[in-house]
C-alpha cells in the first residue's frame, strides 16, 4: 500500500510512504516517480496526507496496479 502525502516544506515534490520500503520522495513533475530518492529529514508537523489519485500525473502507480494477487 502507498501512501502520498504533500511537504508544506518541499512544495515541488511528493513524499510517499510504501510499506515494507519506507519513505521516498520524488518530483511533483510528469514521470517524478522514475525519480524517486529515499526521503530523509521529514518534519510530520509538515506532511498532509493526500488522495493517491493526486499523483498520478507523476506516475505513481495506480491502486489497480498495485492490488497483489
């Protein structure tokens, strides 16, 4: 499951929380995804949880895809 989330601090780029992996973050540009980077330094006073829809123009990978069979 992938979590997104927006820094009030880092307003270009998404953070996303992938469980069993940790916390990436990557830009909030189209194909931001193929470039994302461990987060490190993250303030939770600055995070806000967002629909993961919102980043699909950045590639996330879409919640169909990411159903295990």
């Amino acid at each position: 499951m992938i979590k997104l989330y927006r820094d009030a601090l880092r307003p270009k780029n998404w953070v996303a929380y992938i469980e069993n992996v940790g916390w990436v973050a990557f830009p909030a540009a189209q194909n931001g995804w193929e470039h994302r980077t461990p987060a490190r330094g993250l303030d939770p006073l600055y995070l806000r949880e967002v629909p993961l829809e919102n980043g699909y123009g950045a590639g996330i990978p879409q919640r169909e895809l990411l159903k295990v069979a």
